[in-house]
C-alpha cells in the first residue's frame, strides 16, 4: 500500500473502533436502565393515540395489520385507525373497507403519491395527542403501545418514542442474516437513544406528539426516506426522541437479495441525501451528540465501506493481473499444487487485530440486541448469516447509493 | 430528556481506550513478527550448519566416497523455504533493518551453497545445473517479476536444477564480486548466469529449457567420458 492509503486505511480503522467503543462504553454506563419488561404494562392515564396505516399494494400483510392495532393492550377507546389507500392497484381499498364498520376505524382513498402524501393526509385528519403510523407489513405486540406511551408517561419532554423491529417469521437464510442485524440496530437505537441522537424514526409504531406536526411541519418527500428527514428535524428543534426497546413490532424483511438491495439502495441513498440537506448541523455544539456523533458515524461508516471496498478491488484486480502475467509468461498449468499450509504465512499485521477486534464488538451487538428483545444472552447461526450476506452485499447497495447521489439519480420507491 | 448535552470526558475516554487497543494490535503484531523473523533465523541456523557439516564431508572427501554426501537435497528444500519466507517478510514486515541483515545473509548462504554444490557435482559427477539470476525491486522491473515466474516454473520441472537469485543492489562484497566476475549491469536486469554465460534482459521459458537441457547433457557426457 502507498503511504496516503496506509494514512487513510488506518485513520478510517481508528474512526471505526472509535465509534463501536463508544457504543459499549454507552452500554456500561446506561446498562441498568434498560428494561425488559414482562407482561402488561399499565398506565396512569390512556391518552387519545392515532394510529396511520399507509398502504400501497399491501393486500397481502394489511389484515394482519390492523388486527394487531386492534388486539393492542391500550385502552380501545383511546385508539383510533386512519387507513389510507395510496393509490393501490390491488385489493388493499377492498381490504380496508372491510374494517369500515368499526367505529375508531376511517378509511381514506387517494392517488398514488408516496408514503409521505398518505401520512399527512392521516396528519390532516388527526384528532389526538399522539400519533404515529405502522407500516403494511409490520404487526404491533399487543403491549408495544402501552409501553412507548409508558415513555411519554415519565418523561413528558419526549417528543417521539420509537419500538424496537424485530423480524417476524424469517423463511430464508437470508432473512435469517437481516433479523441478526435488526438485533443489532435495537443496541445501536437504544445507544444513540441514551445519548440523544437517534436519527431515525422508523414507520413501524414510532409513535410521536402532535406537536412535532404542528410546530415543525408533516412529511417531506425527503428522497423517500421521510422517517430519517423527520427525525433530522426534530434533532435541529432540539425535539428528544427515545427508544422503547421492550416495544416490540414485528416486520417483514425482503426475501431476495435483489429486493434486499432495492430497499436498502433506498435507505442508503435516502441518507446520505438527508445528511447532505442538514450537513449544517454537522460539528455545532446546540445540537449535541446528534451532531459530534450520530451524523459524523454515518460520514465514517460510508467512508469505511466506500475504501474498503475499493481496496478490495484494487487486491483482486493484483491478483488477476498476476495470474495473467503468470499465464502469459509460461502458459495455463493445470498441474498446480495445493499450497502447504504454514501459519508463518498469515498475515498477522495490526489490521488482523483490529478487525478481530471489530467483529467482536458486532457480535457483542448483536447479543445484546438479542437479550434485549428476548431476554437472555445468546449466539446463534444467524449471527454468521449476518456476516456472510451483509459483509459481501452491503458494499454494493453502498457504492451504488453513493454513485445515484454523485449522478443524482434517484432510485424507484419499489 | 437534555437532548443536547455533551459529555467531553466520555469523547476523551473513548479515544484513549481505542487509541490502547490500537497498541495492543500493534503490539501483538510487533510480537508476531518477531517470532516470525526468528523463525527465519532458524532456518538460517541450521542451513549455516548444514553447509559447514557439507564443506567438512567434501574436506574430507579424499578419505570418504561420494554416496556419503547427503545434505544437498535438503539443504535445497531449506534455501527455498528461508527464500520464500523472507520475500512474505518483506512484503508484509516492518521491521527493515533486520530484514535487510537476514537477506544478506541468505544471499552469502546461497554463494556458499552454489560452490559447495558446484564442487561436489565437479567431483562426483552429480548432474546439477545452476543458474544465477540477478533482479532488481527498483523501478517495478516487471520483467524481472515475469523472468522469476519462469524460473519457478523451471524449478518445478528440473529437481537438479538450482536457482540462485540475488537481488542487484544488496550491500554485499561477495554479490557485488559476482557481479564484477559475470560483469552483470544494473541497466541489463533481469540477468542470469548458466554454465558461466552470461544471459540479460527477459528470457523464456523455452529458450532456458533448451538451455538447461544442454548442459544436463554435456554434463551426462563429460560423466561417461570419466
């Protein structure tokens, strides 16, 4: 390696011990506040609580929806449902005028406009305290309203109380890899909620104060990625988010790789573009460890994949230009010999331990987003899914978000 | 909630407890290193040994037969290997100055190994060829690299065949006597020596072969005329 991609291979390896060190020194110093509850949590008052399914040709998940709003522990007449149909070509209007006939329940059609358009049309039509909005393909824990609204309860300076998603019935090995990582991000939340820089508010039951609406605005269009914009605004408000991780929402994940990478080409280039519109926030001292911490990891994370990946390539592309060389200078050989194996040829060089050291820290993660959702410490194969699908797939929705955003190009919301 | 409070203390904290567990990474690599390069000092060992046990038996060839003479084939297996594992450390080792020393002395084993060698062949009449190949690491000389891809191949299909190599701009007065002896230019590199020709610049695969064919044949004949 030159010396400049020594320097910037060594300055992105310390960012990135940096950030996972500083996650578990987070843990340790915030470790005896994380509940796991059992059972049903109760309240002192039931506040009125909206809840905005959008849908977009969602006939197939939208009934189990809903019924898991209605089978919520929260007291049934403080609930009330906006359904919206955003356009569908399928029967999800059919399916949702079945669930006219409940009182709490109203139904909305509209023309197709995205998922930001049918949520403020839900926002339009809101007539209480709190609000949020569940995802067509996500199913509530019938105690997962009363415990978020347990938050709010003893900290009414909360803004936004997001769950924890966990995967729901994983068929693939795929599937398999994203509820390891889904495990992940219910450590990662809950790290950045106890610092104060949560920067997502995902659609499944984040459930907010009207307030944020009414003082900061609905839904933006926000390179449809409008749960990341709006948490973004509210951290520049000075409006805190928490994170209930014993609130549980179970959701469906992509079953393909190919819609795996689709999602996640959103995701990533949903947040980078986020990031760039509010990169004033970035290094101001108002903002808090949003802003030294939460937007500067995702800066470091995109960095790190972009050169690592691009090191990659540079080490395969050395590697086929010697094979070639090898061919060209004294033919194809099919009589190759099975290297020996001699340990004295591993390369034992920092970086083999700082990415033992790295691996570490991520299945740490994962298990204590584990006990987290379930209770108990624990690895399982899933863990390893996580690494293989994850470390060889996500460098490529990475570089290809990073490309769209240099090209500008946005990708298809489906 | 504050939402924007700061703890610098926990920034300072973390940075110095990354920044320990970076010098425990280099530390454990410094550690593994060094077993590493006295690994390579072992097998320097035992070849110093093996060649001074080689020069006592051919010292003493005047009262033993040659069938007693036994180290070559071994001692060829471990200059290979001390070869192999000193090229891995220069490419994945930091530590320059002792690299550099073990490489010098590799390179004064291999002279040794090719009189030696060279000797016990004139004297037995064992059917050795030898080639000295002198190449350089300055100035990317890819033909360098493709002309030691073609003498690994060589390697593989001639077992009596012994590949010296030598790296141009070693400090070392026996390299830089060869060099004068065989009158080998830096600007003519890759360069080799075969029964004392002289051979610059890439040569091929089929034009070496040829070549070492031949002397394994007039040395099948200098063999029969005895």
């Amino acid at each position: 390696m030159s010396t400049i991609s020594e320097v910037i291979f060594y300055v992105l390896t310390f960012l990135a011990v940096y950030v996972q060190v500083f996650f578990f020194v987070t843990f340790f110093e915030n470790n005896k506040k994380i509940q796991n509850r059992k059972g049903s949590t109760k309240l002192k008052k039931y506040k009125g609580v909206t809840i905005i399914v959008p849908a977009f040709n969602e006939e197939a998940t939208l009934c189990k929806t809903v019924r898991s709003i209605l089978n919520l522990n929260y007291q049934k007449d403080k609930i009330k449902i906006i359904l919206v149909n955003d356009g569908s070509k399928d029967n999800t209007l059919k399916m949702m005028n079945r669930f006219a006939k409940y009182p709490n329940i109203r139904v909305f059609n509209k023309e197709n406009g995205g998922k930001h358009t049918a949520l403020n049309l839900g926002l339009e039509n809101l007539e209480t305290e709190y609000v949020g909005c569940l995802d067509a393909d996500s199913i509530a824990d019938p105690d997962s309203l009363n415990r978020i609204m347990n938050v709010f309860e003893n900290d009414p300076t909360i803004m936004a109380v997001t769950p924890s998603i966990v995967v729901t019935e994983p068929k693939n090995l795929l599937q398999h890899a994203q509820r390891a990582e889904y495990f992940m991000m219910v450590f990662i939340k809950k790290m950045f909620g106890f610092m104060g820089g949560i920067h997502v508010t995902p659609g499944p039951l984040t459930i907010f104060n009207r307030k944020v609406f009414d003082n900061l605005g609905h839904y933006k269009e926000a390179h449809k990625t409008e749960d990341m914009e709006i948490a973004f605004r509210m951290q520049k408000n000075n409006y805190p988010i928490e994170q209930c991780n014993d609130a549980y929402v179970y959701t469906n994940t992509p079953p393909t790789v190919k819609k795996l990478f689709k999602q996640r080409l959103r995701w990533t280039y949903g947040g980078i573009n986020i990031m760039l519109d509010y990169k004033d926030m970035l290094f101001k001292k108002k903002y808090g460890n949003f802003s030294y911490f939460t937007i500067p990891t995702s800066v470091i994370s995109v960095f790190s994949i972009v050169f690592f990946v691009l090191k990659i390539i540079y080490d395969f592309g050395k590697f086929v230009a010697d094979q070639v060389l090898q061919i060209k200078t004294v033919g194809f050989s099919m009589s190759y010999t099975l290297p020996k194996i001699d340990l004295f040829f591993v390369d034992t060089g920092t970086f083999l331990f700082l990415s033992i050291l790295i691996y570490i820290f991520v299945i740490a993660s994962i298990m204590i987003g584990y006990k987290m959702v379930t209770g108990r410490y624990r690895i399982t194969k899933e863990f390893f899914y996580y690494f293989i699908f994850f470390v060889t797939i996500s460098p490529f929705w990475l570089s290809k978000a990073l490309y769209n955003t240099l090209t500008s190009r946005a990708p298809d919301w489906r | 909630m504050e939402n924007n409070k700061i703890d610098w203390k926990k920034y300072v904290i973390v940075f110095f407890i990354t920044s320990l567990l970076f010098i425990l990474a280099w530390y454990l690599s410094n550690y593994f290193s060094e077993k590493k390069l006295s690994q390579i000092k072992t097998i320097q060992n035992d070849i110093a040994l093996d060649i001074l046990s080689s020069e006592t038996q051919f010292s003493l060839l005047s009262e033993l037969s040659c069938k007693n003479i036994t180290a070559e084939s071994s001692l060829s297996k471990e200059l290979n290997e001390m070869g192999q594992k000193l090229e891995w450390g220069e490419d994945n080792i930091d530590d320059s100055s002792e690299l550099l020393y073990l490489r010098r002395y590799y390179s004064l084993l291999q002279i040794k190994d090719y009189l030696l060698l060279k000797n016990i062949s004139e004297r037995c009449g064992n059917k050795y060829a030898f080639i000295l190949y002198f190449y350089t690491d300055v100035d990317n000389c890819t033909e360098c690299k493709r002309q030691g891809i073609v003498l690994s191949s060589l390697r593989e299909k001639f077992p009596s065949l012994r590949v010296y190599s030598f790296d141009y701009s070693t400090n070392l007065s026996a390299i830089k006597s060869m060099l004068q002896i065989y009158k080998v230019e830096d600007t003519k590199l890759p360069a080799l020596v075969l029964d004392d020709e002289l051979l610059t610049g890439f040569r091929s695969i089929e034009e070496l072969e040829t070549k070492i064919e031949k002397s394994f044949a007039l040395k099948d004949e200098s063999k029969s005329k005895e």
